[in-house]
C-alpha cells in the first residue's frame, strides 16, 4: 500500500503518475479527500483507515497534515508515504488558480468577492480564524500559507517517509533521474525505465496547470511579496525555499 501525500498542488498527483510508472503498477488509485478539514488527529486516522482498507486499491493521494498519531498508524500499517514539497509561492499561486477557476470548488466563494490580488493576498495571510491557528472550513476559514506549511513540515523528519521536491521532478533531467531513483529504492524496485519520468510529466491531468518552477514571479506583485515575507518569516528559509 502507497500513499502519496502533502498540501494541494504540490504535486500529488504528478508524483502519483511517476509511483505508477516506476512500480509499473497496474491497480486502481483514489483520493482521499477531507483530511485537511477534520479537526483532530483521531477523526485523520478514522478517515485514513475506512479508505485504506477497501481492496480494490493500492495507491492513495491525499493531504493529511502531520501529527504522530498518523505517523504511528502508517508505521503499524506498514503503508508507503511519498510526501510531496514545494515552493510555498509556487504552491500558493497554483491553489489561487485551481480555486479561483470554479464556483464548485469549495472555497471559491470564500474568495469570490475579491479581486485577484486581494484574492492572492488572502490565500498567503490566511482568513478568519485561519489566521492564527490550523483551521480549514469552506465559507469560513482558510490557513495562512506558514500555518499551512507547519501543518505538514514534520514529514519531512518523519522516519519511513520519503519526501520528494516537486522542482526535483520537473528540475534538470539528470538530477531528477537522480531523485527518481532513490524513489525507486524507497519503494523496492531494483530496475525501472528511466521514460517513467518523461511519462509523468507528459500526464496533463484535470489539476494541471503549467507545470513550471518559479512561476510566482508572474502573479507576486510587492503587496503580495512583503506579506509572503511577513507571513512566512524564517519558515521559508528553514524549508530550503529562500528568496531566489
């Protein structure tokens, strides 16, 4: 069992695409979906075991924060967790787009009265109570871009769990061959195609959008660059995502 995991538009679903191709998997994939908005760990675990336990799959995308209680469950499982990071200007302007582009998201109304860069500007500062604490609610509340980033940091140091770049995948070939292949370590596999990440990248699926790194400098202007600054502090730094 594999779960590919980490904040919307990361890469989830891309890296999903490069798991498949590296395992030649040949199973069913779902999304598991409100684990950012359930409150507490337990109700995460809950919402992770129903959906892990149905034999039709192998494969699972989702964003679920991190908590040791969800660690300690995927450990006992001994479930597979890739998890995904990004550039949180990237990753932020990429979520502005995906909510903005559709009343049937569910926050798009929570945006929906406010320009583009007021929009912008909300998603990095966070709204309502998601200003100050890890709240997510349609209607009322979304986290501010560090909260968010907090919420799921701790991945990273989480023994068993592989994190990936989403700049490593659609960085340099070389290097991201390189990245791919610790991929397949990670997962057991002793040979695979190197075509496996040209295959994924040329996946153009509903969540794509441009595919590219860096691509914040087109939407941040300096209103939306000193509140990055102002929000995200020392975090950014901390995550390997400086001013470049």
């Amino acid at each position: 069992m594999i779960l590919i995991n980490g904040i919307p538009k990361t890469g989830t679903q891309l890296t999903k695409y490069l798991t498949v191709n590296v395992l030649g998997y040949e199973g069913r994939t779902a999304y598991i979906g409100g684990l950012l908005e359930a409150g507490t760990a337990k109700a995460r675990v809950e919402k992770l075991n129903q959906a892990l336990n149905d034999p039709m799959y192998g494969m699972y995308t989702c964003h679920c924060p991190h908590s040791a209680t969800v660690a300690r469950w995927l450990k006992r499982k001994k479930i597979k967790c890739v998890h995904v990071m990004r550039d949180p200007r990237d990753q932020v302007v990429s979520y502005f787009y995906w909510i903005r582009s559709s009343n049937r998201n569910p926050y798009h109304a929570l945006f929906a009265n406010l320009s583009d860069a007021e929009a912008l500007e909300a998603m990095i500062v966070g709204v309502g109570e998601g200003q100050e604490k890890p709240r997510m609610e349609p209607n009322a509340a979304f986290p501010s871009l560090r909260i968010m980033y907090e919420m799921f940091a701790s991945w990273r140091d989480e023994a068993g769990v592989f994190t990936i770049r989403y700049e490593d995948i659609v960085g340099p070939r070389g290097h991201a061959l390189n990245v791919v292949g610790q991929l397949a370590t990670y997962l057991d596999v002793d040979t695979w195609e190197p075509k496996a990440l040209q295959d994924a990248l040329d996946v153009h699926g509903v969540t794509y959008r441009r595919g590219v790194v860096g691509g914040w400098k087109d939407d941040f202007d300096d209103r939306h660059r000193r509140a990055y600054d102002r929000v995200m502090g020392n975090l950014a730094y901390a995550l390997g995502y400086g001013w470049q």
